[in-house]
C-alpha cells in the first residue's frame, strides 16, 4: 500500500490524500485551499497530481471520502468528475449541499453514499472504519483504513475541548494500534495559550451578555452548531432570546429532519423554538433570491419579527450578524449602538484579512460598539495530539493540514515528512 499527499503536507486546508494498492485507490477529501479567493481558473486549484490520478484507469478508483463538512476539505468536488462515487456522513452530505444551493448550484452536488459512524464497509481492497470525533465542522470522522495487512489512521480535523470532547475518549478503547498516522497539526508552533472549552466558552458569552445594556451582535460560522449551542445556551441563562437569519434557520431545519429520519431525538436550537426568532437582513436575503433560494427565505417568515420589533426591544436580544448586515445595523439606526457589543466568534486573522469584515468592524467601532473576541479553536492542541499519537503507537506518524511538519519531531516520535505528490510506502 502507498500513500500520496496530493496537498496538505505543509499548509492548512486544501487536505486531499490518497491511498493505493495493488487493485484498488481511494481518495479522501478534495479540500479548497484557505487561499482561494473565488477568482481562481478551477483548473488551477486542483494539484497536478490529482488531477494525473484522476485520469488514471488502473488500478481503479474506488470512491472519494469525505471527512467532514468544511470547504478545505470537500471544496474540489464542484470541480471533479461527478461519475467517482462519493461517502460521507448523512448530516455532513445534507450541509455540503446545502452550501452548494446557496450558492446558485443547485444541480452541482451528487448525493454521497452515507457511512455510520464504526459501521465499516469496503472499497475495493480497503476496508474503512469512520469513527465519529470533535470538531466545529458538524458530523465530522477520522477513518481507520486497513488494507495488505496494514493500517492507516487519518486524523481528519478533531479536538476533545468541544460538545462532543467524550468522542475522543473513547477512542483509547476502540482504536487498534497504527502503522502509520496521518495527523492534523493546525496547533502545531502556534503560540501555546489555555484553549476554552465550549463550557467555559459559554460562561464568558453569558457574562458579556449580562454586561450589555443594549442588543449583542455575534458573528459566527452558521455552520459551527457547537457554537451555536453554547450561543443559545448562554441567551437562556442571560434572560434574552436568540436571533438568527433565514440561512442560519435552514441549517437547523436540514440538521433537525436528518435526526427525524434517523428516528433520533434532536437536541439542537430550532428556529420554531419561542427563545428564537429570525431577522431578514436585506443583503443576504436578495443574494440568496437571486441564487434561487426564494422559497428558504420565505419558509422562515412565520417565525420573523420586524426590524422595529427588534430595535424597540434592542436588550432582549442576541443577534447573528454578517458583515452585509449593513443596512440595518449602520443606515438604517435601528439600534442605539454606542449601547450595544460585537462579540465576534471566529479566528480573529479574517478581521484583518477579509475588507468586507474589516470595514465593518471600522462601522461598528465609529459608533461606539463595544467589541469582543471570544472564540476557541476548532483543532486539538499539543496536548491532545500527543494522546492521540499515545493511543495509537504509530510506526509512522505523518504531518497534514500544518504550516510546521519539521516541528513535530519536537512532540512526536518516529516522524516520516511527507512532500505533496510524493507516494510513502506504507
């Protein structure tokens, strides 16, 4: 068996891998890289080897896994040749092509083939074992692959300080032990800081509720449900309902009818519930019509209020705001905002990096809004990866989705660097 990173081995996102035996490939993920702007010929992001491996007849390729739903893990496939069969998780394939119709791609995305978490299957010589982990990404696996009487773990993107931290936990009872560990490293030879949890995360939301006079504004990943929990949360113990926009609502909807038809009990917020309500920011809502979604944002105008409602009741709220929420937010006056506080829920870097996002904060902080970061990070830290690697006792461990794989040698024991396109025997 041989491995090929395709890219990833020396930058954060992007992640695509590939997998070979004497009959059989698979790949797992087909990641955007971070860098891309949109402007790009698609023919451009796709590394070269991908694409020799594509048009490749022998042996032959047996499926893309998916591992999670971020774009620098799943971002190719509008790209790639829609005949590969594709896996992922059920809730995972329902936001992948949510994203997609957004985006005006409605007939873009095929349906995967939808794995269950420890329910292994086989891809030609593979056999693939999913195992559910932790991640601001929802439905997020690491995968277990064992083929020619080897085994391969690749981490995908995980931690153990989020809502579902136990996942890893059990993992100490569930893994075999690895010849080769493909892990993630965005912590590695990041300035070390205590990382929050979710937990202490929500109590420091709930504080900085509490301390504001007038209406909270958040912006965060609609798609991060961990935080949207502990958002929600922290409004229940602050006395103040929670505000969300059509595409946030959708996102819960699709998340709660996957548990309907898993025959689960969905715990997750739900725009019907009377703590929440849903705000039509103009911008995203014609963005959103224009792309052919008319029918999600009026789907969501039972459970809205009207501008004047929440501006008259401006200390009752905590409100999803995006940095297009301009005209409500800064032309109209809705809000006294000199009463008002930002708390912005994502990595700090896209406020510098992003014009759209640094104007905005520019507005807000010209009208006296209190600003606040309050964040953690979606990736494990040195701590956690190192009982990862404890758990498992590669032979081989192998840097992904890091800026530093010569430091790892720092932390882990018997180190193989890997160069994108270049295969490793395993």
């Amino acid at each position: 068996m041989q491995l090929k990173i395709h890219r990833g081995s020396r930058e954060i996102g992007g992640s695509c891998v590939e997998l070979t035996s004497e009959n059989s490939r698979i790949i797992i993920d087909t990641g955007l890289p971070l860098s891309a702007t949109g402007n790009e010929d698609c023919k451009d992001l796709i590394p070269a080897t991908l694409t020799d491996s594509l048009k490749q007849l022998h042996p032959p390729l047996e499926g893309i896994l998916i591992s999670h739903p971020h774009q620098d893990h799943y971002g190719l496939l509008e790209h790639i040749k829609p005949n590969i069969p594709l896996y992922a998780g059920g809730a995972a394939s329902e936001l992948i092509k949510l994203t997609y119709i957004m985006q005006g791609k409605h007939n873009l995305f095929a349906q995967p083939i939808t794995f269950k978490p420890e329910r292994s299957f086989k891809l030609g010589d593979f056999n693939i074992t999913p195992y559910l982990v932790d991640h601001s990404g929802f439905d997020s696996y690491a995968f277990l692959i064992e083929c020619d009487g080897k085994r391969v773990f690749y981490s995908g993107d995980f931690r153990e300080h989020g809502r579902k931290g136990n996942l890893f936990q059990l993992l100490k009872n569930k893994l075999p032990r690895i010849d080769t560990l493909l892990l993630e490293g965005t912590m590695v030879g990041q300035e070390r800081k205590d990382t929050l949890s979710e937990t202490e995360l929500e109590e420091r939301f709930e504080k900085s509720i509490k301390q504001t006079e007038g209406i909270v504004f958040v912006t965060l990943s609609s798609q991060n449900i961990d935080r949207i929990v502990t958002i929600f949360r922290a409004c229940k113990k602050s006395g103040r309902n929670m505000v969300i926009d059509p595409y946030t609502a959708e996102i819960l909807d699709k998340l709660k009818n996957h548990y309907i038809l898993q025959r689960k009990k969905c715990n997750i917020p739900h725009p019907s519930w009377p703590e929440i309500h849903v705000c039509f920011p103009k911008e995203l809502c014609e963005w959103m019509k224009r792309n052919g979604n008319k029918q999600i944002v009026q789907r969501y105008n039972k459970y809205g209020k009207r501008w004047e409602y929440f501006s008259k009741n401006a200390s009752r709220f905590v409100m999803f705001v995006r940095p297009s929420a301009t005209e409500e937010l800064i032309n109209k006056n809705y809000f006294d905002l000199s009463k008002a506080r930002w708390i912005y829920s994502l990595w700090e870097g896209y406020i510098e990096k992003d014009p759209k996002t640094t104007k905005f904060a520019s507005q807000l902080k010209n009208r006296g809004v209190t600003f606040e970061h309050l964040h953690t990070s979606g990736h494990a830290d040195i701590d956690t990866l190192k009982k990862l690697v404890d758990i498992t006792k590669p032979e081989k461990t192998i840097p992904i989705h890091t800026l530093n794989p010569h430091l790892y040698k720092d932390f882990f024991p018997k180190v193989v660097e890997a160069s994108d396109g270049i295969a490793i025997d395993i």
